[in-house]
C-alpha cells in the first residue's frame, strides 16, 4: 500500500485497460475536428485528460448513434423496432449504472481521476455495443433480428 492509494491487480489491470482504450481513442480526436480549439491530450494535467477521456467517449457515442440508427432503418418489422428501442434505453441506463457502480471504487482518488476512469468505462462499455449492434447488422443465421 503506497500512502492512500491500494494497487490492486484488479485496480491496475483495469487502469491498464483504459488506459489502452485512452490512447487509441486520442489518435482519432485530431481527425475529427470542429473548430473549437484543440486539447492538448499529451498534457499531464489531470483536468486536460479528464477532458480528452469526455471527447473521446463522445466520439465514441457518435459511432454508437450512427451504428443504432443504420441498424434500426434496415429492421423489416415495427415490433422489431419497438423491441430494439426498448432494448436500447435499457441497455444506456444499465451502462451507465453499470460505470458509475464501477467508479464508486474510485472515488478514494482525487475527482478529475475519477471523472476520467468514468469516461474510460462509458467509452469501453460503448465501444462493446457498437460491435453486439454491428454483429445485429450482418446477422446471416437462423435467430438474428429482423
């Protein structure tokens, strides 16, 4: 134990993660701008990447926008439509319950850390329901959505 801060394999493994997930996300934050001005996600400032976690995880919810919206153009039924939108606002409150239960465990650490490790969940648990959506999407089996 280092002072306050206990580092946990789970702790690590999960920082790690993120982490990765962070960084790849920052490669694509220059190619999409909009004319604000920049961040500079290099920064070891907490506040800045705290900030950068929040842009990268909207950037990612765009994708997610974008990915339901296709999916749910091409549903042949309106049942399965209905289905699909109810699934969908359950799975946004359960994703977000689900990170903010996660980071409860962070909240021992100063609160830009934790406002980050938030962002780093939303982005992870986002990024996991672009690709069950796009796996909906190309469903050639018997049992997929229609």
């Amino acid at each position: 134990m280092l002072g306050f801060i206990s580092f946990t394999p789970t702790y690590m493994l999960m920082k790690n993660t993120y982490l990765k997930i962070f960084s790849t996300l920052l490669l694509a934050l220059p190619a999409i701008s909009n004319g604000s001005e920049a961040r500079d996600c290099d920064s070891t400032s907490q506040a800045t990447l705290s900030f950068c976690a929040k842009d990268a995880y909207e950037l990612t919810d765009v994708e997610l926008n974008n990915t339901y919206k296709k999916l749910i153009a091409n549903l042949k039924t309106d049942a399965s439509k209905n289905r699909l939108k109810e699934a969908q606002r359950a799975w946004v409150l359960f994703r977000d319950k689900d990170c903010e239960y996660y980071n409860s465990g962070q909240e021992r650490y100063a609160q830009s850390m934790a406002t980050m490790m938030y962002y780093f969940c939303l982005t992870d648990r986002t990024k996991t329901r672009i690709k069950e959506l796009k796996n909906f999407a190309t469903c050639t089996q018997g049992g997929c959505p229609y």
